[in-house]
C-alpha cells in the first residue's frame, strides 16, 4: 500500500508499506521536517470479466429506471 506524506516545503514523499505497518511519521528528505499524512484516492483495479456487462449491459438496474 502506497502512503503519502506532504512537508511544508512543499515536498511530496510516497512510501510503500504493507497494510497494517503504516508509518506513523516521516521526516522529508529535502528539509528534515517532519511531514503530515495526506490522504488521496484508492489505486482501484478491476480484472476479469462480467464487471462492466453485469453493472452497465443492457438489462442491469439502471435501465429499469
């Protein structure tokens, strides 16, 4: 799992951990300031097949609207 931290000097740092050994703190490399979480969209990934003809065919719920 990727982890995102943001220093004020603007400096942008992702750090990969496995789930559940998430770092609490990080110093930036640039400054040596310590850096606060941020929190950003989930890396989503949808595989195999029948997710877009079961959610979005025709005949799913939406088109019983």
């Amino acid at each position: 799992m990727t982890f995102e931290f943001q220093c004020g000097c603007g400096e942008h740092i992702e750090i990969e951990a496995p789930i559940g050994k998430a770092p609490k703190t990080t110093r930036c490399p640039a400054c040596g300031r310590r850096a606060k979480r941020t929190f950003s969209t989930p890396n989503i990934r949808f595989r195999g097949v029948g997710f877009h003809v079961n959610d979005y065919g025709p005949g799913s719920p939406k088109d019983d609207k």
